[in-house]
C-alpha cells in the first residue's frame, strides 16, 4: 500500500511538473519545478568561481569557465544579449557583476567527528547573489564535474532540511512541492527572498539547517557545500522586463550570469 501510495504521488507529482515548467522553467529564477537532490555539473551554463572546481582539466578549458571570459567578456564586447546597452553601460555591468561575485560567500559549520550512525547537524551559510533566489547543496567533494550529493560519501539527509534568509522563517513552499511519500530528505534546497543590490553593496545572507546520520562504519568521510547564485538582478542594467514572466536577466535563460562556489571539503571522522 505504501509503495502504491508513493507511486500515486509521483505521478501527480509530474503532472504537477508538467504545468509548472512552461512558465519557470529559468534557472535564473531557481529550480521551482525540480524538488530532488543536485550534483553541480547540472548547471551547465554557471561560470565556475574557482579554478579549484576544474582541477585536472585542460588550462584553455578552465579558463573558458571562469567568469572572466565565460560571462564578462560576453558583456564587455556587446554579445549574448548586451547588443542593446551602450559601450559606457556595458563596461558599467561588467564592473558591477564582479561586484557580485567579490561579495559572495559560503561557509560549511560542520563537526571534526561525530559518532558511527549518529545524527548530527550541518549549517551551510551564505551572503550574496543576486536573488531572488539562490541555491544551497551538500556534497562529497569540490570539484564542479566530479563532486555528487552527499548521500554518496555516506551521509543520510534526516528529515527536511531547514532553509532561512538570516532573521527570517524557516522556508517550506519549495520542499513541499516535492510529495511526502517521496520523502523531503534533500541535500539541495531554493531559498527564497534574497536580495542583491550591487550599487550599494547590499546582499542578503542565509541560513540552512541540514540533519545527517553518520555512517555505520568507522573512516574519515568528505562533505562540502556548493552555493548557485546568479549576478545580474544586482543591477537593473543586468534585466529586462517580460510582461509575462516578469524579470529576466539580459543575458538569457542560457546565458553565463550563473555561478557555482564551493567550500572548502570538510574531513569529517566517524568513530
């Protein structure tokens, strides 16, 4: 009955989808009709902010994915959708989205050991994004192609994660998206309500709550926290208004305004 129940709900689930993906489908906007866990490779079109997340690849590849020539110089030479800002402007956005990303921020507040199949609490905290959304997972390594939920080093995600803006409630509407019966136990969340004015230097910061089980065996075993962010929405220079789908950044749902930034990996002893 329990697993009839589940498939119910998987398929009301997609239908639900179905309807939502016309009109979110924009990663700009987060990911509202995707409630499931994430590795960083899925953001194709993020530009990598360190050259940590690309180790072992070909210099000229990772140079390709960082901001600089990913995203920057697409603005700086008038292409990708920067056709109809003048020179003046487009220097001006450049300048303010490396504003952004000098900003950003995201720390792992996890303990040195815990015991063998204990649950224990991860905080993952961030400062900075564009908003109005931004995104938050935990993962086994740093690397933007090689790094997998967390779920695969051992860590069990308990119960539903625990996303906030820094003084604001705990954040429900996306992970309830997802069914019940599939279970909330993420290692990727949306958090909503975020906010980055980059003129000012005005950024929201967030807060997630995270609950895992250790493994049952005893070793050192790796977490980390990748934060999704983007950069555009900082200035009104960066969007142009849809009367249908509201605010879009200008340079396109496929465009390189996107970041991914990683912690530092975290060894955590099992005993």
């Amino acid at each position: 009955m329990r697993r009839r129940n589940a498939v119910a709900a998987w398929v009301s689930f997609a239908v639900a989808v179905g309807g939502l993906a016309g009109g979110a489908r924009a990663y700009p906007g987060g990911t509202p009709a995707y409630q499931t866990d994430v590795a960083p490779f899925c953001a194709g079109c993020h530009a990598s902010r360190q050259e940590s997340q690309l180790a072992g690849l070909p210099a000229a590849r990772v140079a390709k994915e960082l901001p600089e020539a990913k995203h920057l110089a697409l603005i700086r030479a008038g292409e990708g959708g920067y056709e109809a800002l003048s020179e003046a402007e487009r220097r001006r956005l450049a300048e303010l989205v490396a504003a952004v990303d000098r900003a950003a921020t995201v720390s792992l507040e996890a303990p040195s050991e815990v015991a063998a199949g204990a649950v224990f609490e991860v905080t993952v905290r961030t400062r900075g994004g564009a908003g109005p959304v931004v995104g938050v997972a935990l993962v086994d390594g740093g690397h933007r192609y090689l790094a997998r939920p967390a779920a695969s080093a051992g860590w069990q995600v308990e119960g539903e994660p625990e996303p906030r803006v820094e003084g604001g409630e705990v954040q429900r509407e996306w992970l309830h998206r997802r069914p019940e019966a599939l279970g909330r136990n993420l290692s990727f969340v949306n958090i909503t309500g975020v906010e980055g004015d980059a003129e000012t230097g005005r950024y929201t910061a967030t807060r997630t709550v995270f609950r895992l089980r250790a493994p049952s065996r005893p070793g050192s075993y790796p977490l980390a926290a990748v934060f999704f962010y983007g950069t555009e929405k900082a200035t009104p220079l960066g969007y142009v208004e849809d009367p249908i789908r509201g605010r879009q950044v200008r340079g396109g749902f496929l465009g390189h305004s996107g970041r991914i930034l990683f912690t530092d990996v975290t060894r955590i002893e099992v005993r």
